[in-house]
C-alpha cells in the first residue's frame, strides 16, 4: 500500500467505511518501515507521521485503541 493507491482509492469513492481508509493508512506506514528499515530517515520520518495520523485520527474517534 502506498500514499497514491490510497489517494485514488478516496478520489473514486472506493472506500466503504473510514475503517478501511484507516486500516490503509497503517498499512501505508508498515511498508515504509518495512522497506526502508525503522533506523532509515523515510522509516524514521514514517514512524512520526504516524503517530500524528494516530493522534488525529483518535482525536476525531476514528481510532480507538
């Protein structure tokens, strides 16, 4: 999963529920950890992205755990 399918998934109306657009998101941030190891400036950089998207995300009880 990347930013772009993500992005046109949103544009086309593909998602069903924010659950699924969340669950993508996570994704999203995996994979770039994934590929590009957690001590890598993209994972870093991954890593702090997400816990903003998390703490947004809970903020507007989109994410609850």
């Amino acid at each position: 999963m990347d930013f772009g399918t993500v992005k046109r998934k949103l544009t086309h109306n593909v998602y069903s529920d924010v659950k699924e657009f969340v669950e993508d998101m996570m994704l999203v941030f995996s994979n770039c950890v994934l590929y590009n190891s957690s001590e890598s400036d993209l994972g870093r950089l991954s890593n702090e992205i997400q816990k903003q998207f998390e703490e947004s995300a809970r903020l507007h009880g989109l994410l609850t755990e």
